[in-house]
C-alpha cells in the first residue's frame, strides 16, 4: 500500500524534478511541503507495518492440536469489525470423537484449504488459509491419524 501510494502524481509526460516533487516532497510552497511530509511519513508508515506483518506472521498462531482434539480460530461475527478481530477471540475445540473425516482441497480458484465433516456437516477452516502448505499438510495428517485411531 505505502509502495502504490508513492507513485501517485507521477506522468511520464513531466520532468524527473517535476515528478519527485508530485510523488516525494513538494517544494513549490510551505503548504506542499507540509503536506507532502505527512504524506511520505504515512507511506512510510504503511511500508513499515507491512514489513513487520510478514516479519512476525509465523508467530500468530490459528490452529494447535493435542490428545483432545483440534483448536482453531473461527470466524464469527455479524459486522466486519468482529470478523477482522477473530485473532482475538480464544480457540474452538472441536473433539476427535465429533470429527468424521477432515479433507485437504487444492483448488485453482480457491486455493489449498482444510474442510472438516462433523455429523452436523461440513465445515470450511476459512482462518487456516493464511498457513502454509506444509502446516496445513501437518494438521491434516495428525487428525487423520487420531480419527484413525478412534475408528480402529
């Protein structure tokens, strides 16, 4: 976001100095300038947070198992302010015994997610699409090898 915001006013028909002044800092008066500080502070900010969101991403944990069952993040939530702060509410668990299969789904469009069948039905882990392929991999494997474990 900080990157794309940087290169608003640019036009390739202007000189170099011209642009810079439009994108970085404006020097054509203490109104611009002003301005144009807050602005690149903000981009800057932008840039920053995003740097530390990817730095720090494997630290949030969205799912965890143990000899219990499986504890996850749900996104639940009427309005969107409830929704975006699901990393705040606790874990659901969902007991080994309740759980009837769990599927691994490579879709194209979708991409890879993790649905679990209960007796209630179907149910797609939509807060695990942010791990990665081998975390999802992992947490499929080890609930399929406890359902197999229960079922023998």
């Amino acid at each position: 976001m900080g990157i794309a915001t940087t290169f608003i006013g640019f036009d390739i028909k202007r000189s170099f100095w011209n642009n810079f002044q439009s994108m970085i800092i404006d020097f054509r008066g203490i109104m611009h300038f002003i301005v144009s500080i807050l602005l690149l502070l903000f981009r800057a900010g932008f840039i920053f947070f995003g740097y530390i969101t990817i730095k720090y991403r494997s630290k949030i944990i969205r799912a965890k198992t143990d000899d219990k069952g499986l504890y996850f993040k749900e996104i639940t939530g009427g309005n969107k302010l409830e929704r975006l702060s699901f990393d705040l509410n606790p874990f659901t668990l969902l007991h080994y015994s309740k759980i009837t299969n769990i599927y691994y789904v490579e879709d194209f469009w979708k991409g890879n997610y993790l649905e679990i069948e209960t007796r209630s039905g179907r149910k797609i882990l939509t807060a695990l699409n942010v791990l990665s392929k081998s975390d999802k991999n992992e947490i499929y494997n080890t609930v399929k090898k406890q359902i197999n474990k229960k079922n023998c």
